[in-house]
C-alpha cells in the first residue's frame, strides 16, 4: 500500500532546536518577568536532555516532556512561575528564535524528490 503522508521529525531533523534553546531561554523568563541567571539554561539543558532520553528508551512520551522538563527546571532554578506558562512561552520562543537546517523547507516542499523507491 502506498501512502500519501510523509512523517517528518521537526527537532533536529528538520529544525536546529539546539540553537535555538538559549535565546529561547532568555526570552521566557524575560518576558515571564522573572530573573535572568547565567545558570538557567545549563539547568534547563541538563534536565531536557535527560527527560528527551526517557522518551527515547520509552519511559515518557514527548507529550509527558511538554510539561515535565519544565516543572522540573522551574523548581531547580528557582523559578517562581506557573509551569504551564512557562512551558507555553518557550514553546513559542523555541520557534520563533529558531531555524530550518539548510534544505529543510525544500525537503517538505518536494519529499516525493527526495522519497527512496522501493
């Protein structure tokens, strides 16, 4: 059967979500009010990783990390803000203080060019 949906992978497959984590840091807890601490992002990475690879060996879903690396940051740095805003404002963040790879728009525009055939 062949099918019409192409899946695609947007963090780090198509989007330099690495790249794009500091400065999405920084806008948060701007825009958040809260307090900038150069410590902030070392937290938010340590702990982001390792909530990314429980979903990897299948002990969370990437649904679970949405909220749960947040809420553990948030408590590490010290953050008093209310985790769901926090998570929604980075999430918006991320995207907007990010970039395609190179060719990654080309890829979605025309994946039936890029498409193994079997």
């Amino acid at each position: 059967m062949i099918s019409s949906t192409v899946p695609f992978d947007f963090d780090l497959t198509l989007f330099d979500t690495d790249g794009a984590e500091a400065p999405a840091n920084q806008s948060t807890i701007a825009q958040m009010g809260l307090e900038q601490n150069t410590e902030h992002h070392s937290a938010y990475r340590a702990i982001n990783l390792a909530r990314w690879n429980a979903v990897h060996t299948g002990g969370l879903t990437p649904d679970d990390v949405h909220l749960l690396h947040v809420e553990q940051w948030a408590k590490c740095a010290g953050l008093d803000a209310d985790p769901q805003r926090l998570a929604d404002f980075f999430l918006v963040a991320l995207g907007a203080h990010g970039e395609l790879y190179p060719g990654a728009l080309d890829v979605v525009k025309r994946p039936s060019e890029y498409s193994a055939t079997t």
